[in-house]
C-alpha cells in the first residue's frame, strides 16, 4: 500500500487521516486574527493550518475585476464589501506575512502549508520551507503550474474538484513524468456548500481503486458527519475550512467549521480508523477469553440415577462455557451415567460409560 510522508506524519489509505485545518483566507487580512485560528487549529489537535497564497495580480484578471465592482448578497455586506479588487487587496496573505506565519506554526508544532496559485507563489512557500504543496481544484489543468510545483521535489496533494476522471488521471501522470513520487489526491466537490446528494463519498472508494495513491477528501460541508464518514471509507488526509467564529465577515466562515467541530474532527477520526481494523474475522484475545463466561455448557435438567440412558429431555445449555459445547449435545443423547448426576450441574465426559 502506497503511503507518503507529510510533515511529521505518514499517512496511506485506512490510516490516522493527516487533518488539514484550510483558514484560507479566513484571517480577514488580519494578523492577530490569522495567528487566533492557528493558536484554536494547534490546540484542536489537527495536523496543519493551511493558508491560500495569491496576490492581486496572480489569480484574477482585469476583465474579472471590472466585471465585479459591487455586491448585493442582501447581508448587509457581511460576505462582500466593495468590489472584488478592494477584497483581495484586504485578504491576499503578504510574503513577510508568511513568513511570520510559518514561525508562529513552527513554535506552535504543527506544520504551516498553503497553496499557491502561480509560480512566484511557489518560490514564496520554498522560501517558507512548506512540507507538501497542496494544489487547488481549479489549477488540477494547469499544466504550467503542475510542471512548476513538480520541479521542488515535495509530496503533493492533488483536489479533485470539478474534475472529470480523465483530467485527474492526465495530472497525476503529469506529476509522475515529471518525477513526483509522492502524490496524494483529495475527493473534492467544489460547491459551498454542497448539497449531500452531490458528495459522493463513494468516490473515495473509486478513487482507491482506480490510483494506486493515498486518498483523502476535501470537504465543504457543514458540520463534522461528512468528514468523519470519509475516515470510515479510508479517507486518510481531510481537509476542513476553519474558522473561529461562523458570524466573522468574510469569504468562508459560515460553511467553516469552529473550534468545537474541528476537535470533534481530530479527536474522533482517529477512533475510527483504527476501529476499521481487518477484512478477515478477527477475534481478540480479550474477546476469546469471554467464552468461557458468557458460552453456555450442556446441563443436566434433574437428578439422574446410575445407568440412566440420557434423551434430549434430559438436557439443557446455561453458562459457564467451560463445559461440553451445546453443539456437542447430540452426541451426548443414547449414551448411559456410570454415576449418579445431580440436577442442575455441568455434564462431564467422564461420567458417561
């Protein structure tokens, strides 16, 4: 079974999923508040508080900007305010940002990671000494930037979004030609939220089955259920947006999970994947030592005399199971005592003639 190294974890399929904590752009532009999220990501217990990593002129074209000078979501601007160029401005993460960002993980021991949308976004995570790249579902054809990211030599992971299984197939055989050895795909559907007859979590098994690759999944759902189901089809890295609170102004924060969602996250997916255990009937020894007291023995119902020939009517099963097995009582039947037995009790082998 394939696995790969992302930070201090190794993860492949079935395994302790590696929980990604995705602030993206949750930190508002705000320092304080970004190193807020880290601080509740750390002490959920997850793996990695993730950022995004664009500027103004990296992800979104002039044509874009002039197409989107005002909003009206009818909330009084709690999503958007002025236009989508005034936003970006506010939100986009700058290079010392990073850089300071990346510290304060490292004093807090989880790993900083980001996803980059262009090549001198790329150079910027180097710089920060990122464990992985994590690529987003818009750029899984982006060949220029696939080809950039697979020239550093690190794990990526790979989200699926909006993608059909031949695009999927093409980058990870982009990634693997161009000498990526570790590769991780995330099961992704790209809607905010999404309703839950679009997730598809079956897709996990799919993609199991279809890649010889870790799988994980990136989740927009609210709430914990659906993450914590994808640990239980395998699902080894998950990917939740965060926030510390769902009423901030912002891009993200309703459909995020808070602190309380996320330690739900961290704490139970591991409970699960280790209760998966095998696909062979496996008994423990704790489980095998049980027979003995909650199995049943044959009894015999009354007292019997010396010579008696033992029927069925004779008989009966209660605990402990330390005796003759009830499925051996067959063989007990036409056989006579060569004592006298007492009502109630065990039945022995030795006592038949």
């Amino acid at each position: 079974m394939r696995e790969i190294v992302l930070g201090k974890k190794t993860v492949r399929n079935f395994s302790a999923p590696y929980i990604i904590a995705e602030i993206g752009a949750n930190h508002n532009g705000d320092m304080e508040l970004a190193k807020k999220m880290i601080k509740a990501v750390a002490d959920c217990g997850a793996d990695a508080a993730k950022f995004q990593s664009w500027d103004g002129s990296s992800l979104i074209a002039k044509e874009e900007y002039d197409r989107n000078q005002s909003y009206d979501d009818g909330d009084g601007g709690k999503k958007h305010f002025g236009s989508l160029k005034d936003m970006v401005d506010k939100y986009y993460l700058r290079p010392e940002q990073h850089h300071e960002l990346k510290a304060y993980c490292d004093e807090l021991g989880i790993d900083f990671c980001s996803t980059p949308f262009s090549e001198k976004e790329v150079e910027l995570l180097e710089s920060c000494k990122v464990p992985f790249y994590k690529v987003a579902s818009m750029d899984i054809n982006n060949v220029q930037l696939l080809n950039y990211i697979a020239e550093k030599n690190k794990p990526v992971i790979l989200s699926t979004g909006m993608a059909r299984m031949w695009e999927i197939d093409k980058a990870v055989e982009l990634l693997t030609q161009r000498g990526v050895k570790d590769i991780a795909l995330l099961h992704c559907i790209s809607i905010y939220p999404p309703a839950h007859e679009d997730i598809h979590l079956n897709n996990i098994t799919m993609l199991q089955q279809a890649f010889d690759l870790p799988i994980g999944f990136s989740d927009h759902s609210i709430g914990f259920s659906i993450p914590l189901a994808s640990v239980a089809l395998g699902a080894c890295i998950i990917e939740k947006h965060f926030t510390t609170d769902k009423d901030l102004p912002g891009w993200d924060h309703q459909i995020s999970a808070d602190p309380t969602e996320l330690k739900v996250i961290c704490e139970q997916s591991p409970i699960i994947s280790v209760s998966l255990g095998n696909h062979y009937r496996t008994l423990s020894a704790a489980e095998e030592s049980k027979k003995a007291k909650f199995r049943r023995s044959v009894v015999v119902k009354h007292d019997l005399p010396v010579g008696h020939v033992l029927t069925e009517e004779d008989l009966t099963s209660k605990r402990p199971g330390t005796g003759i097995s009830p499925d051996q009582m067959h063989m007990l039947v036409g056989r006579s005592l060569n004592q006298d037995v007492q009502g109630d009790t065990l039945m022995r082998w030795e006592w038949l003639s």
